[in-house]
C-alpha cells in the first residue's frame, strides 16, 4: 500500500449517517419525503406536541438488520433506544431517540481494494439505529433561522468505522463499497445528493511505526466522495505541516470549504455538550429472535463480496475483474447474462474485459448509466464471439458498442450491413497488400534497409484501405512475407 | 346554593329515569362551580357550550335508544395536563399560555366514544410535580372540607371538583401519589391504574416509566365505570399493556371470604404519622377483616429507600421530557430574545416555577456525566429491589393495606419551603408507581374533621379484585358518603 | 454530607438552558445539596447483581407498520408558533453559544 503521505502514518475513521428506505418515519408516522414545502411532513410526535409518544417503525428494524448484516455484523437480540439530550432548534424534542450503550450491531467488517494494491479489511465497530433532525435554514433571513421538521424523525442508521483506513483513497473505497452493499440489500438508496447518506471523518497522523494515535479532528458535512478525499487530503497537508513545525494538532470540529480546498474550525471540544444518554423510557428494548435474524439473512440478495467470490470460481476471472464486476447489480447482471447466452465456449474473461473497458468507457462518455442502457447479455455475447472468431476487428467491434448500448441492435446484422466483416483470407487481403506496397516505395525501401518500424507504417495503410476490417493479424504475416523479411 | 351533583352510578340512574336531562346535569354542574369554585379554583376552564352540545347529543341519543354506554350524558373534568383537541392545555403552567392541541388524548376519545361530557378542565401543581396544588402557576385550589388547607396533589383540582361535588367524576394523573394523595385528602376514591393499563398517548408527560391515568369519584363502582372506558391496549403508546378494556362494573367481587389483606410493617410505624389516621386505618382493616378477609403481616423491608429512588427517577425522566417547552414551536417566547440561547434560557426561566426548575435541574445533574451510574442507575437498580419486595410480598397475600398518607390535609403554605419534608409525604404512594402496580385510596374515616384515606395496593394487572375489595368496605361502611360542609349544597 | 457547588449548579443550569437569578442559584445549591444529602442513603443498598428496571412491567416490543398516515396539516402544525415564516418556525439566528450536537 502506498502511503498516504511519506512522513506520517494516516489514520481515519468514518462515520457515515444513512437514511433507511421506509415510507413512514422511524416513531412518528408521517411521510418520508424529499423536497417538499416545510412542515408539510409532520405529525404531533414529530413536532415533538405535548402528550406525543413514538412507536417503532417496523420496517425500519428490517432495513438497519439487512445493513448490518451485508456489513458482517454480529446483530444483537437485544437492543435499547437511548435520549441523546441537547438543545437545538431542528431537534424539537430536546433530545434525539438514538441507541447507545447497546446498539442492534457489533463487530462487522468490509473489504476494500484501491488500485492494484491488496485488498484490506475494514472493521466496523457498530451500527445503530436513530432519528434524523429536521433543517434548520440559516440564509434566508439576517435575523432568522427558519425550521422545517419534515427531516426530523427520519429513520438512520449510523455506521461507525474502526480507525483502520490509512489514506483518502481507502476512505472513498470504504464509502463507496458501503454504499453499493446498502443498495443491494435495499436497505437505502443511499443517494448523497439528496442527503440520503452523509458521512463524517475523523483524521489523526502519527509517525510511523508509533502506537499511540495522534490528536484527532473530525470533518464534518462532506456531502460527496469526492469532497471526503479532498477534504481528507487538505487536513492531511494541514496537520502534517502543523507537526512538522513543532506544533500540536488541536482537537476541533472542522468543515471543509471546497471552493477553497480549505478546512475551517467549527467548534473546539471544549463546547462538547453531555448528552446525559439514559434508556428512552418511552420505547421498549428491541428483541429480534435469532429465528428472525436468520430469516432476513436468507432473504438477502447476494452481496458484492459473495459475487466476487463466486465470479472467481465459477468463471474463472481475477480478482479484480471479478471484484469491479460485482460492485454494480446492473453490470454484474449483465455479465452474466452475456455468459450465459454464449453459445458454447469460454468467453467469460473476454466478456468481462469488454465490459469493464469498452461499456464503462462508452458510458462515463456520455455520462449515462447501465440503467439508461439498451445493451442485452445476448448481443453483448454475440459481438465477443464475433471478435473471438475474428470476424470483426476489435477496432471496429469497438465502435459499434456505443450504438449496441443506447439504441440496442443486433451485432450479427449490424455487422452485416455496414460492411464491417473481418477481412481475414488471403485473396481479399493480398490485392491490398500489394496495393499498399505499390503506394509506398520509400517505405518499403526503408524495411529493407532495416528500419522494422515501417512494417507498422505500412500495416496502417493496409488498415485504412480496407477501412478497419483487415484482420491484423493476418495482414502482417502477408506484408512479412511480401517484404520478404 | 346550588345542588352537589350526584355521583356516577346515581346521576346514570336519573338519567336513565328520565328525572333529569344530560343538559339539566350539565346546567346543575355549571351552576355548581359559579357557586362554589370562585372560593375553591378546581377548575382553570370550563366549556359551557361545547359541553351543552355534548349533553344535548347524548339526550338525543337517549331518545333514540342509541346510548353509547353507562357513561353517555355524565360530566367529567380533565386535569389540565390531559390534551384535547382545539382545547387549551396547559398544565397550569405559564409555559404552555395560549397552547392549543391539536389532537386528542387516547383517554378523551374514549370517553367521547362513550358519550362522556367534558365539563372542563382543573387545576394541578405545575407539571405534575408537587403534593399540594400550591405550584400551579394559577394559584392553588383550596380543600373543600377546610379552605384554608390544601386538597393535595397534583391532581387536587380533580379531586376537590369531586368532592364539591362539581362534578361527578374527574380524571387525573398520578406518578408517585397524585391521583391517591389527594383523593384521601379530598374524601374521595382515586384509582391509579396497574402502569400501561390506560394509554398515555395525550398525557402530557412528567415521567414516562411512572406516569397513569386514572378516574376520581366518589365510589368504587363509579371508578370501575371509568376504567372500563378509558383502559385498553393502545398501539400508539409503546408503554400500553396488550390488554383488552378491563370489564369491571357490575363485576366487582364484594365477597372477601378466603382473601388476604397483607399489611407492610414499614407502613404502620408510628413516629411521622398521626395516630388519627393510624386509629382510622386499623379501623378499616378490622371492618376488612369482618367482611371474611384475613389478615398478616408483610413486609417491604426496602420501603424507606422508595422515596430516595423515586425523586431520582422521576426527575431525570423529567428533565428530559421537559426539555421540548423551549419557546420555539409553541408556547410562550420570552419577548425581545435576540439569540437563540436566549430564546432557550429566558422562555423556560420565564415559564416555568420554582418547582419545575428544582426538579429539572435535578435530573440533569442525575443524568449528567460522572453521575448517571451513582444516582440514575443505582435508582433503578433499588427499583428493582422494591419490586421484588412486592412479589415476595403477594405470594402471601391478595391485596396491600395501609395509609395513603401519614398525615391528613396540611394548611396552604405550611409545606413550601423544605422540598425534602414535601417530598417524604409521598412515602406511602410513591412505591406503587415504582413497581407498576395498580393502587387505590378510598375514605376510612375523619381526623379533626379532615378525611382519611385508605389505601389498597395490588398485583400488577389486579385492578379488577383491587376495586373489588374497595367495592367490598364501601358497601358495609359510610365514610364514602360523607360530604365536607364547607362547599355542601 | 453530599452537597452541590455552585459551578455545578450554574453548569446545569447551562445544561438545562435555565437562566437562574443570584437568589436563585443561592436556593438551588442549598435545596439541591439537601436533597442530595436524602438520596445518599442509597449508596448503602447492596444492588450488585442487581439489574436496573427499565420497565415496571416486561412487553414484547412494539412495532408499527410502515405506512404513512396521521400527518398534520401545515397550518395546523404551525398553529401555536410564536413566530413563523411560511410554513417554518422563526427562531432567532442561531448565535450565543449555541452549536449542532
């Protein structure tokens, strides 16, 4: 792995807010909603009336086990919802229903891989269960601050990280492998744009090769991937300049300014309120019979990590094809279903190259998503087969895909009307071969004076003449052996 | 001077013969209150037409043959910290001016549901949090048998509007004593409910793993009519026992041949209790034990740690459930805040008394960092205690007898200074809150004119038998019958 | 004899959000060191082994189907704010010592 930054050892941990998938808020039953004017979403548990009582969602304690078992988790049969006490105008009770001393899970882990290093394993202390605050909206007037509690009740679940990540990269690896297992498993959408999933950093650095941890700070309200590693980059220059001076790192709450590529002090810890957590003695613990648990566990879809696996094994791919495959349901789906239409023949690892080189690149161009995309496992087999067989170039393989993938078609017909088919026997080639030769005395002249660079040259031309669908391959053996060299 | 109204099972009875309308007993308890509650202050509001409107529905009902139920056409008071919908609640606090609920309590539907008419709504110590009535930020209710004694708390508006015969039941709350405390004081019967029997869904919260709802009113029976509308599981309440609407009236069980009275040592000292009230209780235990009972000894030998524990829990639940009247979305905001902390700091220093403001910064510091093991949860842990003493208590015996308080009705003002000689008159009551068991004080009996209270404790999901064996003394006895001259009609 | 300091009233009362008068703190140190002198006597219970009672009474715990139900209308909800803009609540900016916990 390589370092983070040469002097100092890197140590960050994350905690990541996500919103649960339900319809109804986690105590209150009002709508969960995105968007929509303030206060429009609430009920008297929400704004927190007198004489409001809160009761469990049901389906939310479905979801936060589903997370916490693609996470690996150990999930608790008993589990208590704590206050966590403080006042502040988007948290209308005075205290948020949270879990604490005994959360639903403990002791899980993810596997993450950045680059071409090994994968490593990141241990995930807990995850619990909680309620959303509302908004509080602090630009709209000089004097104001405006509250919608629409947000306020939302169900979350609070994924908390081991301090095991050891560089900004690790951390975007992390968060986007837990963002694609939360999906998987629907237990959110886990969309970042819409808050959906929110994540928190906390950075300290030591030497190498010390035990002891470094003084940590925690970034606050990073609200995309890419904004987590910037920021992680910047307090890493900043703390690590601030060492090297002699200085000491102080304990600070900081966000993260990307315009500037800057953090800034929010709070100091001295500010740190006592949250007084005591068992919420409106809510009973929460029992889940292990019967349950092992029922929802059935019920899961399978996870990236066990498609990987089974990718390895049962087509035969390297890891690391096998672990970008299975990190999207839509492209491990896809993959598959191109293997499976393959008519006999192992085509697995060719599909799986074209896939993650010719589809991903056609789709990053425009900017589209598989689901946007029109490609079928079975024409996607077909044009592999094809180039296999060599009767299509890759070259002009490669330019149909962008067609294949948004408007659909089949490769056999594509191929045929347009004329692409591989020019690949010695009668087609050998007349434009010699063309070719005809065209380039100096060229010719210069092979044989030794220059073998032009042997490239010339297969180009023969390229271009037969407008891509010259079977290299071929074409070199033929011009080889017309050069006589 | 207007008429005392009758109690429950009486006015049920002259409706039912036609000798009087469901708006004639509303009339009668307005009447009453323009009579007698000036002097008294029971109630904070009363709603004349809306309960006008009620009376006449149910009359209309009455003629139609569609009654709803025993209770269709009875007034009833609501302590004011029971929320209904488009009515003020306010928990006789400053905090709370001008609120207005927007939903109903689960106790307020049920008792419309059953065709109840809500007179309207009485006095208490500010949040529940008192024995007196004397920290209502309106000032006090005065006992109707002695004006210038306290009716108890904090349901003393409840029970005094009961025992000046205003109305003929009330609901209020109790959460260490508040519903039997001043029933006794007041002459009445005041039944705190096993916890979890009546939803809490619409009860402004004091401390949420104590708090019930529970009926006044002058009998047994009456209060059985009560309970049997107001109880039943309740799914929007987390706290709500899976338990279907109890059906006691009409199947109370008067016979206590073979019944066991069990009677706490720990409750039957003599230094800190009048020997009046001492004499009254034997007195009732002897009329018990006429009636077939037995008697025995038990004991709750972590009884004197009950007030200790209670005061902890109560306080640190308190502080937390207090924490939402901040001035932002409702209530009372301070004028000319300019920050939010502000806003915070003078809206509740504003709002809310002395009382509120001892016990919230208690639970704060019970809760708070370095003391949350040493004082909340030691407290809890001694609950348990006391629960088990209980458990170990009722493997000898049907019900619990002792005092309900171990002195009878102190004069207004006498209390206030010392919150600790406050609090220890709440040592008979606050137990049952502790254990979750349902209780009841009924009257035994007079000291110096002022009423005694009985008190009957009973196992968990034991309301039923408990009202039985209240049901079962007011029958061979008369106390229940007496009325305080004072505020007679 | 367990009693409170001032700093630690004056810290709760921080805590608490409650603005306390000079003859107020002077009142709640003395009450408050009195009830604590009270309660010091559970310090003698022996509650080792002893587990703390969440609930007076065991439950299976209660679940509510996810359906989305029971919301207020907006007005509604806004009905007893002391200040509001639209269909928000006002409060003063957040300012004076005030942070997100």
């Amino acid at each position: 792995m390589s370092r983070a930054h040469p002097d100092y050892e890197v140590v960050i941990g994350l905690e990541v807010h996500c919103q649960l998938r339900t319809r109804s808020k986690l105590f209150s039953s009002a709508a969960v909603s995105y968007g929509d004017p303030p206060n429009h979403h609430t009920t008297p548990v929400c704004l927190a009336l007198p004489g409001a009582l809160p009761v469990l969602n049901a389906e939310a304690v479905e979801l936060a086990v589903r997370a916490g078992l693609a996470a690996n988790c150990s999930i608790q049969p008993h589990s208590v919802f704590a206050r966590k006490n403080y006042f502040y105008p988007d948290l209308p009770k005075g205290y948020q229903i949270s879990q604490w001393e005994e959360p639903l899970c403990l002791a899980g882990w993810l596997d993450i891989q950045v680059g071409e290093a090994a994968p490593r394993r990141i241990g995930i202390t807990r995850i619990h269960m909680e309620e959303d605050a509302g908004k509080s909206l602090h630009d709209q007037s000089a004097t104001e601050t405006h509250v919608d509690l629409n947000r306020a009740g939302v169900p979350l679940v609070e994924i908390v990280s081991e301090p095991d990540l050891r560089s900004p990269e690790e951390a975007g690896a992390y968060l986007r492998k837990l963002r694609a297992i939360l999906r998987t498993v629907g237990a959110s959408d886990a969309d970042m744009e819409k808050g959906q999933l929110r994540c928190d950093a906390n950075i300290s650095l030591r030497r190498h090769g010390e035990k002891q941890l470094g003084t940590r700070t925690e970034l606050k309200n990073l609200n995309s991937f890419r904004f987590v590693e910037q920021a992680l980059h910047a307090e890493i220059e900043r703390q690590a300049e601030l060492l090297d001076e002699g200085g000491e790192v102080q304990q600070a709450t900081l966000g993260y300014d990307s315009a500037r590529d800057r953090s800034f002090v929010m709070r100091t810890k001295e500010n740190a309120d006592d949250y007084r957590y005591f068992p919420d003695p409106d809510l009973i613990p929460l029992v889940i019979s292990q019967q349950r648990i092992e029922e929802i566990r059935a019920s899961l879809p399978e996870l990236p990590e066990a498609r990987c696996a089974r990718f390895q094994r049962e087509y035969g791919l390297a890891a690391r094809d096998a672990g970008l495959l299975s990190e999207s349901r839509a492209l491990a789906k896809l993959f598959e279903g191109a293997v499976r239409a393959t008519p006999g023949g192992d085509l697995a690892k060719s599909i799986a190259k074209w896939l993650l080189r010719d589809v991903v690149a056609a789709l990053k161009e425009r900017d589209a998503t598989l689901e946007d995309a029109r490609l079928t496992g079975q024409a996607l087999a077909e044009l592999v087969a094809m180039v296999e067989a060599g009767r299509v170039t890759a070259n002009n393989a490669h330019r149909l895909v962008p067609e294949l993938l948004f408007e659909g078609g089949d490769p056999e017909a594509l191929v045929r009307e347009r004329g692409l088919a591989a020019l690949s026997d010695e009668a087609s080639l050998a007349p434009l071969v010699d063309e070719v030769l005809a065209a380039n005395p100096e060229a010719v002249a210069s092979y044989a004076g030794g220059d073998k660079k032009s042997l490239n040259f010339l297969m180009g031309q023969v390229m271009k003449r037969s407008q891509g669908k010259a079977d290299p391959a071929k074409v070199r053996e033929i011009l080889a052996r017309k050069l006589g060299g | 001077m207007a008429a005392r109204l009758p109690g429950v099972s009486e006015a049920r009875r002259a409706l039912a013969a036609g000798e009087q309308s469901a708006v004639a007993l509303v009339d009668q308890a307005l009447a009453r209150a323009e009579a007698v509650d000036g002097e008294l202050h029971c109630f904070l509001q009363l709603r004349p037409e809306a309960a006008r409107e009620e009376a006449a529905a149910s009359d209309a009902r009455r003629a139609a043959g569609s009654l709803r139920g025993p209770l269709d056409g009875i007034p009833v008071a609501l302590k004011d910290n029971i929320v209904q919908a488009g009515e003020p609640a306010g928990c006789a606090s400053r905090i709370l001016d001008g609120y207005h609920s927007p939903f109903d309590a689960s106790v307020v539907e049920r008792l419309k549901a059953a065709g109840a008419v809500i007179l309207g709504r009485t006095n208490m110590d500010e949040f529940a949090m008192g024995s007196s009535t004397e920290n209502s930020a309106l000032g006090p209710t005065r006992n109707p048998w002695q004006l210038e004694r306290a009716p108890g708390g904090s349901s003393g508006g409840s029970a005094g509007a009961v025992a000046a015969g205003i109305v003929p039941a009330a609901l209020g709350s109790d959460t260490g004593g508040s519903i039997r405390q001043p029933a006794a004081f007041c002459g009445v019967v005041g039944l705190k409910p096993t916890y979890g029997r009546v939803s809490r869904l619409g009860l402004v919260a004091f401390a949420s793993s104590l708090d019930q709802i529970g009926p006044l009113a002058h009998t047994a029976e009456d209060c059985a009519l009560l309970l049997d509308a107001i109880s039943g599981h309740d799914p929007r309440d987390s706290t709500s026992i899976p338990e279907p609407p109890t059906c006691a009236a009409g199947n109370l069980v008067s016979d206590l041949s073979g019944r066991v009275v069990g009677l706490p040592r720990e409750y039957f000292v003599e230094e800190g209790m009048d020997p009046g009230i001492l004499g009254c209780v034997r007195a009732a235990v002897a009329e018990l034990e006429a009636a077939g009972a037995k008697t025995r000894e038990v004991s709750l030998p972590h009884t004197r740690y009950a007030v200790a524990a209670y005061y902890l829990i109560a306080t640190a639940e308190a502080s937390s459930n207090l924490a939402r009247f901040d001035g932002s979305r409702y209530g009372r905001r301070a004028e000319g805040v300019h920050t939010l902390t502000e806003m915070y700091e003078r809206s509740r220093s504003e709002g809310f008394g002395a009382e509120v403001k001892r016990r919230i910064l208690l639970g704060t510091y019970v809760l708070s960092a370095g003391y949350y093991d040493a004082y909340y949860r030691k407290a809890q842990q001694v609950r348990t205690l006391l629960r088990r003493d209980f458990e170990a208590a009722f493997e000898g015996c049907d019900v619990i007898a002792t005092p309900t308080t171990p002195e009878p009705a102190f004069p207004l003002g006498a209390k206030s200074s010392d919150p600790v000689t406050m609090y220890l008159s709440d040592i008979f009551t606050v137990s049952a809150n502790l254990a979750g068991l349902p209780g009841i004080s009924l009257p035994c009996g007079e000291v110096e004119g002022l009423p005694v209270g009985l008190q009957l404790l009973g196992r968990p999901l034991d309301d039923v038998p408990l009202l039985g064996v209240a049901d079962a003394f007011q029958r061979r006895t008369r106390h229940h019958l007496a009325v305080p001259e004072e505020a007679a009609g | 004899m367990s009693h409170i300091s001032r700093e630690e009233v004056l810290h709760i009362s921080r805590l608490a959000r409650l603005r306390l008068s000079e003859e107020e703190v002077l009142a709640m140190t003395r009450d408050l060191g009195a009830i604590l002198s009270y309660v010091e006597q559970l310090q003698a219970v022996d509650t080792s082994e002893v587990v703390p009672t969440a609930h007076a009474l065991p439950l299976p715990t209660p679940l509510r189907r996810d359906e989305p139900t029971g919301e207020l209308d907006a007005e509604l909800a806004l009905a007893n704010a002391p200040a509001r803009r639209g269909t928000a609540f006002a409060v003063p900016k957040v300012l004076g010592g005030e942070e997100e916990g």
